[in-house]
C-alpha cells in the first residue's frame, strides 16, 4: 500500500511513519517543507514538487500538515484555516 503523508516530520507525522513502516512494510511518500538527509520515507517531495507527485499510485492521504507553535499569537485566526 502506498501511503501520501503531509507534514511528513512533524511530530505526529514522524511517529506515525516509523509505526508504519516497521511492522507493515507500506511504501511511505512524505511531502513536508525541507527533506531530512536521514529519513524512512520511500519518496519525498519538497511542497514545490507536489506538481511531481504520481497521484496514481497514492492508495491513502494521511494529512497532518498544520501552522503550529506560535507561541507570540502573532497569527491570524484565518491563517491556521488556510493551512
């Protein structure tokens, strides 16, 4: 099973791939905003790349990205919305 995570290295995202691939072996697909040198992941696309992405093969979206810590309350309300 090939499995599209957003937020691939947040805290949940990291959790949730390393208790995916380990006992289940799924074809792990991360998109986050930078790519780790050292990660679990199958494929990795930066979000620039998300054109790139062979929606095809994509069998779930597990989607965890999110605006988080903003511990000033500097945003705006509409923008954890937009995210």
């Amino acid at each position: 099973m090939n499995i599209f995570i957003t937020g691939a290295y947040g805290f949940v995202g990291n959790n949730l791939s390393k208790a995916l691939k380990t006992p289940f072996k799924q074809q792990l697909i991360g998109i986050d905003i930078n790519e780790l040198e050292n990660h679990i992941f199958n494929e990795f696309y930066s979000w620039n790349e998300l054109g790139k992405v062979n929606w095809n093969k994509i069998d779930v979206i597990i989607h965890l990205a999110g605006k988080a810590h903003d511990t000033k309350n500097t945003s705006e309300g509409q923008s954890y919305y937009d995210i």
